[in-house]
C-alpha cells in the first residue's frame, strides 16, 4: 500500500515490499512505475545510501528525510 510523504519539499508516494526489502518512490499515485532503493540494515537501523546509479542519487536532506521515514514508520515483521 502507498503512503504519501514530503520528500525534499515535494509530495512523493511510498511503497515498501517487505518481501524483497525495498522501498519504491513514486512522483505520483498512479504512476505505475517508480524508483526502487535497497533498504538495508536491521530495526531500528534500517537506512537507504541514497545512491541511484554513477553520479545519480538523492541529495543529504532526502536521504536523511527518507531514512527517518523508515526508521519511525516501518514496522517489519521477520
């Protein structure tokens, strides 16, 4: 299920697979294709490096914005 935050000033819709550990940022609610970013670490520590591809990547304050947002609001079940 999407979830809408601000990411860097700008609405952006959020969907977590759980099964395959990731994250999918869409610009739109019915986009139906969006960026996927690895989510790593364990709860409590999950964190995104905010890195896309060479010389791509989120600035600092959405991969700090980003990585609060997993941090206080997801919940995984293991």
């Amino acid at each position: 299920m999407r979830e809408k935050i601000i990411l860097g000033g700008y609405e952006t819709w959020v969907e977590y697979n759980e099964r395959w550990c990731c994250i999918t940022l869409f610009g739109f609610e019915t986009a139906k294709h969006g960026l996927v970013l690895d989510v790593m670490g364990s709860d409590g520590h999950k964190q995104v490096n905010g890195f896309i591809s060479i010389g791509v990547g989120l600035t600092e304050k959405e991969r700090k914005e980003l990585n609060c947002y997993i941090n206080k609001k997801l919940v995984v079940s293991n």
